[in-house]
C-alpha cells in the first residue's frame, strides 16, 4: 500500500474510533483489554492512556524496557501538538532521523517521530488525550491500539486496519 493510501486511511481511523464518552472506566478497560493482548501474544511493550491533564491507565508487559516510557512521553507530546496519530506523522514527515524540521522548534528530547500514539476524540469535544503503546515496531504499535479502538466501540475492523505488509 503506497504512502499516501496509508495516511488517507489514518485520517479515516482518527475520524472514525471517536467516543461517545471517555473517563477512568474507559481507560481502564481500554487498557486492560490491550494488557491482556499483549500478555497473551508475548507483546513486550507498555501501555500508557491518558488525558492531557493527567494520567488514567499504565501498564509495563514483560520484556518492555527503560526507553519504552520515554518513548511513549514523546509520542504523548507529539499528539498533545498536533492533534492526531504519531504513525501518521511519520508518515507525513518521512524524516527517517525521527526528528520534526528545525523549524518546528520541537526538541528530540520531548517530540519523536514514531508510531504508536493515537489521539482520544470525544463528540462534541475534540481531541482530550492520548493512548501510547511503545515497545514493537511502530506499525505494529499503532495497530495494537486499532484494534483496541475497534473492538471497545464495536467498530468492523475490515477496511480500517492497515495492512501488515512492511513499511
């Protein structure tokens, strides 16, 4: 699937996985439901939900590491910015380096290019936070948190997930 198929198809995720509501209950279960995926498929990877006020759920599985949080705090920061999916930033940005242009005036310390965050809109609200998954390859990630977007709103994943075919 060409780059430009991929970002249509985010942008119709970002627009289509919107909550009706959204507070500690959701989060939990959101990210219990993702905890319990990665527990079963050996996923080392840690789970991070929360509004951009505060934090609601956080969960670290065996095998994830130090970086993984860091990694998830920038991703965090980055949909805190500019509103939308971190892999559609990479995908938009193509800065194989990871980092936004000079001229965003982003630091690599708190902004990364990497998929595996993805906003929580709200009707009626707009984007209020922040699902982070970090620890497998960035498509990969952001795909953990699809299918967890889909199956919690009772979404047909078909036409919706990206292929698994390499980036």
């Amino acid at each position: 699937m060409a780059v430009a198929d991929d970002i249509a198809l985010i942008k119709r995720q970002e627009e289509t996985l919107v909550f009706d509501v959204f507070d500690e209950a959701v989060a939990f279960k959101l990210g219990s439901a993702i905890r319990d995926r990665a527990l079963a498929e050996n996923m080392p990877v840690i789970v991070d939900i929360r509004t951009f006020d505060r934090p609601l759920f956080y969960a670290a599985m065996p095998g994830s590491n130090a970086s993984n949080p860091d990694w998830a705090r920038r991703k965090i920061n980055v949909v805190r910015r500019f509103l939308r999916s971190t892999y559609r930033m990479v995908l938009e940005q193509q800065r194989p380096d990871r980092t936004f242009k000079v001229g965003e005036g982003l630091d690599i310390s708190d902004y990364v290019l990497a998929g595996g965050g993805f906003p929580v809109t709200v009707k009626g609200a707009g984007v209020i936070g922040v699902i982070a998954v970090s620890g497998l390859p960035e498509r990969e990630d952001h795909g953990v948190v699809v299918d967890a977007l889909c199956d919690h709103l009772g979404i047909d994943k078909h036409g919706l997930v990206l292929s698994r075919e390499a980036e």
